[in-house]
C-alpha cells in the first residue's frame, strides 16, 4: 500500500524511519544489557542482589523508551519538511 500511494519517496522515508528508530533503541539498550549481564553473572538467581539489578535494567529499558516516545511526540514535525 505505501509503495501504490507514496511511491519511492515514501519507501524511502519509511527506511529512514525505521532505521532512525533501530538506532535509538539498539545504542541505549546494549549498554543497559552489557551491564545487566556483567553484574548478573556472578549472582545467585532470586537473591536480592540479583533482583535489584534485573529491576535496575528494566528501569532503564523503560526509561529510555519513555525519552525516544517523548522525542518523536514532541518535535516540532518532520525534520526533513526544512530546507535549512
């Protein structure tokens, strides 16, 4: 349907959405991983310890996903719309 009624330019700015969207999510998200992983490793599963860092990267997760929501509900319109 995009590609009967945008055309091209419409596949193309689908593109860069989603590839716009993987960024913000992949940068955030790995290094909340990495860090939930390294401290998790060593830790029994259910202890306290282990509870608080799990919960600690789904903050984060959440966080980071409520910040890249907001950034797209808030600006201003299409960034590609200015010439400059």
């Amino acid at each position: 349907m995009l590609a009967l009624y945008g055309g091209p330019g419409g596949l193309t700015l689908l593109a860069h959405f989603q590839n716009l969207l993987a960024l913000f999510t992949t940068l955030p998200n790995d290094g909340v991983h990495v860090g939930v992983v390294k401290y998790l490793a060593p830790l029994r599963a259910g202890s306290g310890r282990y509870r608080a860092w799990f919960g600690a990267g789904i903050i984060l997760n959440m966080v980071g996903l409520l910040l890249g929501g907001l950034a797209l509900v808030l600006a201003p319109g299409p960034w590609w719309a200015y010439s400059g």
